[in-house]
C-alpha cells in the first residue's frame, strides 16, 4: 500500500512529462488524478492503520541492493507518528495541485516537478532504512529548487540557491552520521539500530548526535539556521509553499523523532536543555520577526519558524506528552499554515502585490478569502476548537515540568502570535474599502473552493475531535517514550 | 602454458596493439579514403570480445614468465578502459574526418588503451613501467596533435609533468628493489609480510615517491597542475579519454602495487600508506572544489571536477590499509559509475563545443531547449557528479564513505567528513551549471543535435548512470569479485 502511495505520484509526473503537447489542461488533470489517487490511498492507510498495535504497519520490505558487506534494503512502513504524516502529505499535495491551476508556464514540466517532490516527501515519511531515507532527502533538493527557480518571484534564484546550499551543507554531515550508525550496528535497519542501538563508536555519540541533529535543524528550521526559509517562501509559487510549510518543515521534526531520540536517547536527553533553549529562542524570535513583517507571505513564513519552535520544545520535552504534542503540532501546523499560504496566495494572485500597507478593506471585496484567512490566523494562535490549541496545549502541558522557563517563553510566544494575526486581519481585511480594490473578486472557481474546504474541514475537524488524531499519535509516540523512559 | 595460452592471457591488449598497426599500416596504402574509424571500431570490439571470453571461462594466473597476470581484477578494468575508447572513438568521428592525421591519432588511441591493458595486468615492476611510459608517450602525441597553440601548450604541458612523474616513479620503484630484492609483486608482497621493521623508513620513502608517479596518472593533487590545462587545450577526445581510462588505469595499477604488491591490508607498513593516499584525497578535494568554484569554462571546470573526484576514490585505497574489506571494491565500483558519468559529461561537452563552437559555460544558456538530449545527458552526469540520488555517483559516494568509515579509524571518519563537507561545496558549482542550462535564456533559438554515433553514446551514459544508481548490485558485485582475486 505504501508503495503504491510512493509510486503513485512518480507514475503521474512520467505520465505528465511524456505529454505531447505543453498544455496546462492535461498537465494539471494528470496531476489532480494522481494526487487524489495517492490522497485516497494515505485516507484508507490511516482509516485501517490499527490504533491498538505499536510497531510498524503496512511494511514492505526487500534487499535493494545485496552485495556482500554492504545491504541496503527498501523497506516502508509507516507507524502512529508517520500515519498522519503521510495523510498530510496526501491531503496537501492535492491542495498544492489544485492552488496551481493557474500555471501557464510550462505546465507539463511543473506537474511532473510537484508530484516528484511529493514522492520524494513521501519517501522520507515511509523510509525505514538509513541510507533509503537520506537518499529521498537528498532527492526532494532537485524538486525544489527547479520549482523555485523556474517558477517563482522576486529574487527567485537566489532564494532556491540558498535553500539548496543551507539543506546540502546540513545534511551532509548527517551521511557521515548514518554511516557511524549503520557500521557499528551493522545494519542500516531503523527498527533493528533503535532496538539495539550502537552505546560508542569511533567518535564520541555525542559527535554523531549533532552531525545528524544538525540537518533536522536546519530543515524544521530553528533559530539561528532559519534564515533560508522566509527567502524560499516568499519567492515560491503557492503551491511550493505550501509544500515547503506544510510537509517540508515536517521532515525535520519527523526525522528527530524517529531517528535522533529514538536511536541516541542517552544523547537527547544530555542536550535537551539546548534544544529547549533553541527552541524558545525560535518561538520568541521568529514571533518577534513576525510582527515586524510588512510582506503578507513572509508574515506567514516567519510565524511558520515561531511555531515549529513548538514542535522542538515538544521533542526537548522527552516524556509521551510532550513528544505527542510535538507529533500533534507537525500535523495540524501542516493544514493551519498550509491554509494560510493558500489565501496568501489567492489575495496576491488578485492584488498583485503583497505588501500589508497597501491593503485595506478587502472583506467587503472577498468575504469568502477573508473569512477562510480568519480562520486560518484563528487556528495558527491557537483558538480552541480548532487543531492548533490541541497540539499548543499538549506541546506545553508535556513541556512545563522539564523546562518552565522555556515553556513560559513559548507562551508568550502564542500571545505574540494573536498580536501578529490579529493585527494582519485587521489591516488587510478590515478598515474602510478602498477605491484601489474596487473591482477585486471573490473566490469564485471550483478548484478555489475545493482547496479551501479540504483544509478548513481538516482544520476544524481534528479540533472538534481530536482522538481521530490523538489516537494514532499516541500509539506511535508511546514506544519512543519508552525508549527515552528506558534511557534515563 | 602453451603459446597459445601465453596469448590468450594477454588477448585484449594484444589485440588493440596489433590493431594499432593494422590501422597505420591500412592509412599508409589506402591513403585518406581509409576506414579507418571504421576498422578502428571493429578492433575494439573485437578486445571487446576477447575480454568477454576471458571473464566468461573464468581465465586466472600468470603468464609470459609471471611478468603478466589476468585475473578478475584485469578483466574489470580492461572492461572499463575499452568502455572508454570505444565512447571516446564514436563521439570523435565527425572531428576526426577533419584532422589530418586521423589515422595516426586512432593508432595512438589504441596503443594507449593497449598498454593501459597491459600496465593493469602487470605482474612486476618493469613490466608495469613499460607498459605505463608507453601509455603516456601515446598520450603525450595526441594531447600536441590539434595544432593549436592551446593543444601545444596542453601537450608539452602534460609531457613535462609526466616525464618527471616518470622519473619519480622509478626511483621509488628503484628503493622497492633495492629493500626487497625483487622487481616482482608477488616476491615484494612476501618480503613485505615478513614484516622487516629495520626498513620502515626506506619502504615509506618508497611509498610517497609510487604514489607521487601514479597520482599523476590519476590526477591526484599535489600532482594534478596539469589537469585543468590538458583538459582544456588537448582535443577533446583525448581529454575524456584521459579523464575516464587514464585515471582507471592509474588507479587500479595502484591497488595492484599498493595492495597486492605490498601484501594487503594488514602489514605493518599498511597504515603508513592509507595515510600517504588519504593525505593526497584530502587535498585533492579541497583544490579540486575550490579550484572549480571560479571557472566559467566547462571543460576547464571538468577537469578541477576530476581532481576533486580523484580524492573521493582515493578515500577507497587509503580505507584499505585499515582493515576494511569494502575499500577495494570501492575504488572498482567508484572508477565504474564514474566511467559512465564523466564519458557522458565529456562528450555532451565535446557535442556542445562542436555545434556552438563555445566552451564557456554562460554559453550553455537555455541549453534545454536547443538541445535537450546534450541538455539532458549532461544535467543528469553533473547530478551523478554531484552524487544525487537516483544517479550513480549517488550509490558509489554512499559505498566508498561507509568502506572508509567501517575500518573504524578517527582519521578516516575525519577524512568522510571533509568528504561529505566537499561534496555539498561541489554541488554550487555543479548545480549552478545545470541551472544556467534549464533556466536562462539562450542567446539564440537555434536548436541543433549532436551527430548519430555521439547520440548513441550520450544515450548509453545516461542509461548506465540511471541503471548503476537504482540497480547497482550487479556492478558491486562485480567489483566485490574482482577486488577478492586482488590478493
């Protein structure tokens, strides 16, 4: 099933490049198929996923590669903290497709671009061997940066360049780390090293610890290594943003958990005092940031470095809440961000501009786009009844006992949060209507309608019922929790 | 053995010399209008054959006097140095029509590969430094033969530094002999297990001055000054020739001589060695990489490129002295992929040279859309290159680190993370080539296509970078064989 889920997108972007004329009708339907074809299969993944069992599920698995000393299998498998992952995947690669049917420019190459970059996302959520798992890392760069740079704005290469470099140069000592690893456990199996994970190696564990911390880091990001990520979004089309916030980020808070506290939890819990001090750093500054931002979409780009902040507070916090609210964050900040990158990019695609000032009124001209935003900045500070206060709260009730300063800085974070959304509402939607917007339009295509419907059902859903969430999240956190438990 | 034996053993470089002849001698009377390019071909394929034969009837053992021997290990590299000159031969074949001297410069071709045929089979030092001096003579006469003053300066160039590589690499051969007594692998190799301390130093002097002589052969800094200079200047099909089979043949007569001659990985003088080789892989990749981040022309850049790539698979040889069974191999399986990857970055340079009459990369603006099989072959060998999944190089840099790391030696995990520090510095210049071909906008529309014979190479590039990255058991495999009849 998971295969299916893998090639699914890869099989639509062939499809999609061997098309034999560029035309955006063809390009974009092959893809809406494909995406919601692999959407469908993420829906009855996680509707059969066993809530009950731990370990992982759905496993496919051979020898990729069998030659002597060196064997590196394909095996796929997902558990309670990738299951919602990979729906989210699913869910927002459809969104991104949908949020691209405006694409004229080259839509053929496009297509295939996003829905390779789904599949490469889609590898590091389902990867359970080390060297599988950095080989699709390294393959989401590609995607990425030709996305960037071929179809975004402003100072497009330069930010795509700079998010190339930043990602590279992160994780390349992470290689050197997976290899240390594999050697001494002599397997590059997840499950078999975090159940028999390697106590010293040649270099300090400490050392190994950092080399793969490090590229998590940069990709989640944390302050100081965030500077990439406001660039990268402010130049991607929307639905690379999309991407970028909702799955991408999610790479590095999924490949702490699964792979830095799992496999060294000696380590994690030795350094989790820099991490939750790095953490409340990214929370305060990067909402700091946030309120000085005259740019709408780098508004939303920073507010994205202030709340991963959260999901590292979460992981720092080492015990099964906070790490569940560390879970919980990555997915709902997926659909919360996700959603607002989304009307960012309806309002520009109307205004053509995105500079705050110069906006004012717009709710008289699209109440549909205006509310929508309203609801997304309502659940990205963390209104209750919508997924975002659910994640805040667990991240913080789990955080509190282990580290109060941190997590008292992180709730003054959330205040800045309401001041940096409320304020960006009432400025651009609300004041007196201006002649400049006059003839501004709602959200008026089906596909406009469908993106924004997916996203706030989800959104609203997993706030009014959380356990369909909480569930799975728990019973994959639980065996990480014990493996830290076990550890101190 | 019978005589026929004798030449059975030595088939492959036989062949490809007495082609040689064959292509002169047919020059000389047929005048101009001979096939040569064609005969050429059909030798090659017919070293092809006979190499094919060997690895099929599982061929093994000394001959003519243990000066030669075949085993697994030859026949791999024979493998990859007839890959190289048969691409190198069909993508030439339209500047070849123009050279005059076209027969002497196929000749030349052949003699070289021979020889590197031989140099990768030889069983003793004499042999060996034969074998090797006439390769570089052959080479030395190409590199001059474009009669341009950048091709002379390329050809004295290459002849200057190699004559003194020459030079080096006998006197290091001359304190082998002189400690052990022998001018043969197999006797040193004995000489040097019955761990003589006393001669430590002398051996080690012997060491730096082998490695200095064959790093030259493989681009190895500090002895790569002339690489950049012959990459750019010599003609092309010279310099993917040198780039691809000069460099497999420097590398795997230096793991005859390092690992076999000097009896494996476990002497006493083992580690000495590994780090004379991880020094030079050190900086190798840190002027290789540093040197290519400033050139704006693209074989100039290619050839700082294989500078750096000399360091990755020297990182193979130096992790063999220290116990790691992966180490061989890894250079085997290195020097494969990158015969693949760097034949088709060369010759999709030599199609755009050839066609645009540019070797600026600037000039490489828009590229895609004048030429998307060149575009296309040559994005894929520079991410091969770079080692991105799911090409190639991806799989032979993952192989080759985890060798080193797996001999358990801080040094070398050191020596990993500069490699994979370097790797990500290689991707700027990498990348931002493939950039300037996939984003900006030509100068002109006019699209155009390489000629049949180079679309045919170019395709098969690109098929064995895909294939070697997503299906490479086979080709480690292979390489696990051949490294295991090393010793």
């Amino acid at each position: 099933m998971l295969t299916t889920f893998l090639l699914l997108p890869l099989g639509g972007a062939v499809l999609s490049a061997l098309l034999p004329h560029d035309r955006a009708r063809e390009a974009r339907w092959i893809a809406l198929v494909f995406a919601m074809a692999a959407f469908l299969v993420s829906v009855v993944m996680f509707v059969m996923f066993d809530r009950t069992a731990e370990g992982y599920q759905f496993v496919d698995q051979f020898d990729w590669i069998a030659a002597g000393d060196f064997t590196i299998q394909y095996v796929v498998g997902v558990d309670g903290l990738s299951a919602p992952l990979v729906l989210l995947l699913g869910l927002l690669s459809v969104v991104a497709v949908l949020v691209s049917w405006n694409i004229d420019v080259k839509p053929k190459q496009y297509f295939a671009w996003l829905l390779i970059l789904e599949a490469a996302v889609a590898g590091v959520f389902i990867s359970l061997d080390l060297i599988q798992f950095f080989l699709f890392w390294e393959l989401e760069l590609i995607p990425m940066y030709l996305l960037i740079s071929q179809w975004g704005s402003g100072r497009r290469l330069y930010s795509a360049t700079k998010f190339l470099i930043y990602t590279l140069a992160g994780s390349a000592l992470m290689l050197a780390g997976f290899l240390v690893l594999g050697v001494e456990a002599g397997t590059f199996d997840m499950a078999q090293i975090a159940a028999d994970p390697p106590t010293e190696a040649i270099v300090p564990m400490a050392a190994v610890f950092w080399a793969i911390m490090l590229a998590f880091l940069v990709k989640l990001p944390v302050f100081p290594f965030h500077t990439w990520l406001p660039d990268a979004h402010t130049d991607a089309p929307t639905a690379v943003s999309v991407m970028l916030a909702g799955v991408l980020l999610k790479m590095g808070g999924y490949g702490i958990l699964r792979i830095v506290v799992s496999i060294m939890p000696e380590q994690a819990i030795e350094f989790r005092t820099v991490l939750a001090t790095l953490a409340g750093f990214s929370v305060i500054w990067g909402a700091i940031i946030t309120l000085r931002q005259t740019d709408l979409k780098r508004l939303v780009a920073y507010s994205s470095v202030s709340h991963m902040g959260y999901v590292l507070l979460g992981v720092a916090a080492l015990g099964p809440v906070g790490l569940s609210g560390a879970a919980l964050q990555m997915f709902t900040h997926g659909t919360i961000t996700g959603l607002l990158f989304v009307m960012v990019g309806m309002v520009y695609d109307r205004t053509h501009t995105r500079e705050i000032s110069q906006m004012s009124g717009l709710m008289h001209r699209m109440p549909v786009i205006g509310v929508a935003m309203l609801l997304a900045g309502l659940a990205s500070l963390g209104l209750p009844g919508m997924s975002g206060f659910v994640a805040e709260l667990t991240t913080f009730l789990g955080a509190f006992g282990p580290h109060p300063t941190a997590t008292i800085f992180a709730i003054f974070g959330v205040v800045l949060s309401a001041g940096y959304i409320l304020w960006m509402i009432q400025r651009v939607f609300h004041g007196p209507p201006t002649e400049q917007w006059a003839h501004l339009t709602d959200a008026r295509e089906w596909w406009e309608y469908a993106a924004i419907v997916s996203l706030v059902v989800a959104i609203i859903g997993v706030g009014i019922y959380p356990a369909i969430l909480t569930d799975v999240v728990e019973a994959g956190i639980a065996p990480i929790a014990a493996i830290v438990e076990a550890a101190s | 053995m019978t005589l026929w034996e004798h030449i059975h053993y030595i088939g492959p470089a036989l062949t490809l010399l007495v082609g040689a002849g064959a292509v002169f001698s047919i020059d000389l009377i047929a005048g101009r209008r001979a096939p040569v390019w064609g005969l050429t071909l059909l030798v090659i394929v017919v070293a092809f054959g006979w190499t094919t034969a060997q690895a099929l009837d599982g061929t093994a053992g000394q001959a003519l006097s243990g000066s030669v021997v075949v085993d697994r290990f030859s026949i791999f590299v024979t493998f990859i140095l007839l890959v190289s000159v048969l691409a190198v031969t069909m993508a030439a074949r339209d500047w070849l029509t123009r050279l005059d001297g076209n027969a002497e410069f196929l000749a030349m071709l052949l003699v070289a590969t021979g020889s590197m045929a031989l140099l990768v089979q030889a069983n003793d030092l004499i042999t060996l430094f034969i074998a090797l001096e006439t390769t570089s003579i052959a080479q030395f006469i190409m590199a001059g033969m474009a009669r341009t003053s950048r091709s002379a300066e390329a050809g004295l160039k290459y002849l200057l530094t190699g004559a003194v590589a020459a030079a080096v690499l006998l006197y290091g051969f001359a304190f082998l002999f002189g400690i052990s007594g022998s001018t043969e692998l197999p006797a040193i190799a004995d000489f040097v297990r019955s761990s003589p301390e006393g001669q430590r130093l002398p051996l080690l002097l012997a060491f730096v001055f082998i490695a200095a002589g064959f790093g030259y052969k493989m681009a190895l800094a500090p002895f790569h000054a002339w690489a950049p200079d012959v990459y750019e200047g010599a003609p092309a099909a010279l310099a993917s020739f040198i780039s691809v089979a000069s460099k497999a043949a420097g590398f795997a007569i230096a793991l005859r001589v390092f690992y076999t001659g000097l009896g494996g990985g476990d002497t006493f003088v083992a580690q000495d060695w590994a780090m004379v080789f991880g020094g030079f892989a050190a900086i190798s990749m840190l002027f290789g990489n540093i040197g290519a981040l400033a050139q704006t022309s693209a074989r100039r850049l290619l050839g700082y490129s294989s500078i750096a790539q000399a360091g990755n698979i020297a990182i193979g040889i130096a992790a063999v002295a220290a116990g790691s069974t992966m180490g061989p191999s890894g250079v085997l399986f290195f020097l494969g992929t990158y015969a693949a990857t760097n034949l088709g970055a060369f010759i999709a340079v030599t199609a755009v040279q050839e066609r645009l009459g540019t070797d600026e990369i600037a000039d490489y603006a828009g590229l895609m859309k004048r030429s998307p099989l060149t575009a296309g072959v040559l994005t894929l060998c520079l991410l091969s290159l770079t080692g991105i999944p799911p090409t190639a190089g991806f799989i032979a840099k993952v192989y080759v680190f985890n060798a080193a790391v797996q001999a358990d030696q801080l040094w070398l995990l050191g020596l990993v993370a500069l490699a994979v520090l370097n790797t990500a510095i290689s991707a700027f210049y990498y990348l931002r080539w493939v950039r300037t071909m996939w984003l900006d906008e030509p100068k002109d529309a006019v699209s155009f296509r390489p000629a049949g014979p180079t679309q045919a190479v170019l395709l098969a590039a690109m098929l064995g970078v895909l294939f070697f990255g997503m299906a490479p058991t086979w080709l480690i495999t292979a390489a696990q064989r051949a490294a295991a009849s090393l010793l």
